[in-house]
C-alpha cells in the first residue's frame, strides 16, 4: 500500500481527481529515452534500429556508402506515376465568362489527376508553373491519393477510423506532422510538372520552414542539382508577431528551379519609382539624367595605382587605401575628355563616374530578396481575397492566399506579352 502525505494522511478531492485512470505508456516513455539521447536514431515517432546500431559502433551494412535521398512510401508514389488518369475534363460554360473567346482556362479537380490529363496535350510547353501546396505545418495537410473513397481514405489516415470502420477519435490533428506522406504526395506532381516545362521553362514552389530542405532535396532529385536556380525569400509579414514564442517568423521562400538552367533566363523587371528616383542632372548634362558610381573599388586591379588632379588643381596621390581606381589611367582621360568624371559641385571631391539612364540596361535584374512593400503581404493577399469573395469581418475563407502582386512579379520574370 502506498505512503499518504499529509497530516490527517487523507487525500482531498481535487487530488483524487488528478489520479490518472490508465497506466503509463511504457513504451512511449522508453522511445522518448531513445530520443533524447539518440534524436539520429528516430524519424517520425519510430525508433530506427539499424540507424540505432550504427550509432552504437554496429554496422550491420558494410557496402560503400553512397548520396541517397529516400523516405518511406516512395517506391509506391513511384508507382503511381503509372496508373492511367481515369477523370475527364468537362467543360462548364455557364459557370464562365466570354468561353467562345477566352485564352484563359481553370481546371477544378484533383491535381495529379489535372496534371496527368494535361501531360499528352502540353508535354514540353509550359513556359512557367507557380505552386502553392500545403506547406505541411501539422494541421493543413491529409492528401490520399486514393480516388475511389477519398473520404474513408481520410477518416483513416486522420486516425478517425480503425481498420474496422470505427470511429476513434475525434480530434484528428493532433498526431503531428509526417515528412514521408508530404513527400509521397509532392514527388508525383512535381515529376510530372517537369514535363511538363519547355527547354526554357521554370517552376517557382512557394514554401516555409517546415518543408523547405525536404523539397529541395526532392526537387533537386528531379531536376537535377544543376538547374537549381535560387530560393527567393519573401517577407510577407508587414509586422513582427509580438505573440510568436520564440522568433518572429516573417518570411516564407519559393524555390526556383529551371526544366534547363542553360536555356532559362529571367526577363528584367522595371525600376520602381524610388530607384528612377535616385538618376538626377545637378549638372544639366544633355545626356539626361545619371547616376554617380564610385571609381574606387575593392578588387585589385594592376593599373589602378595612379595620382590625379582636380579641376581646381588639388592633387590626389591616389584611391583610398585598401582600394584601387576601377579603371586605367589612359580610360579615365578618357573618361574626364568626354565629362562623364563627376568631382562634386565644388569640383575637388572625390571623383566618381556618371552612370546614364539613357544608357543602363531596360531594367534590373531580379535579386532574392523580395519586400512586402514590393510584392504585398499575407495581410494584403487576406485583405485581397476577402473583398473578391465579399467575406464578412473576421470571416477566415482562406487563411494563406498569396497577394496578386507576388503572382505579378513572378509572371512578369517568365513570361511576355510577345509570345501570347
């Protein structure tokens, strides 16, 4: 019989209460042991042994070693790459607007489905594709690929089901989120989207911390490593959460990658008004208006060790130290003959070169880094959304659209008016 603390040695009632009315899970207490000594050794709640043995000083597999990217289910999402589509397209034109002259399409279905419909008509020319899945945060994702009962399918999967039909939960969220199914339902898509592409083609993959290294890793599996072509970061969020926890996560990435990075190029996007902004003409110089560059630069150049003089006839031994002039002498006489050498309104400062608008490219090339104050928000995308579909305040439709500008400025880099 157990010890009672406590005075009178009686329990009281809140503490009967707290009794628990199952025994421990043992097994789930020494699997957690295993985790916290051994996090290498488990994946997705299971203990691996092999892996466990290897930590151990056991190798129970002694053939070379090689770079393997796998997770479990992938040899059966290979398969069902295989399996023939059996929807059929059917056209709605009452639900359409100017059908008999559109040049547009939206398909509703399931996409793997849409995606293998779309193969034989429009294998190898797609120009771009943009995709926003289920970023897989532990309460968005359940994606059966099992079209003849999806919903039984889900009740399952969810844990709402046993494999009797009952019922057995009725909380299905709560079991976390597995890397292996997320995987199983991207590999197929994102294998027939390849085909998808044009020579020329590109993918944007929009995706968050969760997720980002799994796709990747995927992605680069089917691609290849060498048409990686970068992973943007978009900061969607126009200000910090105050409540996060531990860190404010503002951004989300979208991951690039090329059908062939030797044939794909980004179009040039256009100067914001800030940057147009920044070309002026203190000079009234009748070339129009430019830009002051610094002549002075950090790379070594052999030819960029030489004194000057200034118009007001200061002498200057030379650039900064740690530095040298960008170009030679011979091209900076040139340079000075042809007024492209500006030394400041008093004419002794420091020279720098005159960039022309009128001669710089159409526009500038796109960087990785894109703002919320370029591209929108989340906020915005909610506020977009919200004012097409005529939701009520604090009506939640859709709780992560993407802003119609980040859509824009991806469009605009992959595609133009001159192809149709």
């Amino acid at each position: 019989m157990g010890k009672m603390n406590g005075a009178s040695g009686r329990q009281t009632k809140s503490e009967r209460e707290r009794v628990a009315r199952t025994s421990a899970d043992l097994l789930a207490e020494q699997v957690e042991k295993l985790r916290e000594f051994f996090p290498e050794a488990t994946s997705e709640d299971k203990v691996d042994f092999d892996k466990l043995k290897e930590t151990l000083g056991e190798f129970a597999d002694d053939r070379p070693e090689r770079y393997s990217f796998a997770w479990a289910g992938k040899r059966d999402c290979i398969k069902l790459l295989q399996v023939p589509n059996r929807a059929t397209p059917i056209p709605c034109p009452d639900e359409s607007i100017d059908w008999n002259t559109t040049n547009n399409i939206f398909i509703e279905g399931e996409n793997l489905e849409v995606l293998k419909l779309l193969y034989k008509a429009y294998y190898g020319g797609v120009k771009m594709i943009y995709i926003d899945q289920p970023y897989n945060t532990g309460k968005d994702f359940i994606y059966p690929d099992n079209f003849a009962d999806p919903l039984d399918t889900y009740l399952r999967l969810t844990g709402q089901k046993d494999s009797e039909g009952n019922v057995i939960t009725s909380n299905p969220e709560t079991s976390g989120r597995f890397h292996s199914s997320w995987l199983s339902m991207m590999y197929p898509r994102l294998f027939v989207a390849r085909q998808l592409l044009r020579d020329d083609g590109v993918i944007f993959v929009s995706i968050d911390d969760n997720e980002v290294y799994n796709l990747r890793a995927v992605m680069t599996e089917i691609f290849g490593e060498e048409n990686f072509i970068a992973t943007v970061i978009w900061h969607k969020m126009d200000s910090p959460k105050n409540a996060a926890q531990h860190l404010s996560e503002d951004h989300d990435y979208i991951v690039v990658y090329a059908r062939s990075a030797q044939e794909w190029a980004p179009n040039l996007l256009a100067r914001s008004e800030a940057m147009l902004a920044r070309y002026t003409n203190p000079d009234n110089d009748p070339r129009g208006p430019w830009l002051l560059s610094d002549l002075a630069a950090r790379n070594f150049y052999a030819q960029g060790r030489y004194s000057i003089t200034t118009p007001t006839g200061e002498s200057i031994a030379g650039p900064p130290a740690g530095s040298y002039w960008r170009v030679s002498r011979q091209r900076f006489a040139e340079l000075e003959k042809d007024n492209r050498i500006w030394w400041g309104a008093s004419g002794n400062n420091r020279p720098g070169i005159k960039r022309f608008l009128s001669e710089v490219r159409a526009g500038v090339v796109p960087q990785t880094y894109w703002s919320w104050k370029d591209v929108g928000s989340t906020r915005n995308a909610k506020q977009e959304l919200s004012q097409l579909m005529q939701a009520r305040a604090g009506e939640d439709i859709f709780v992560t659209p993407k802003p119609t500008r980040l859509l824009e400025r991806i469009v605009k880099m992959t595609t133009s008016a001159s192809e149709g």
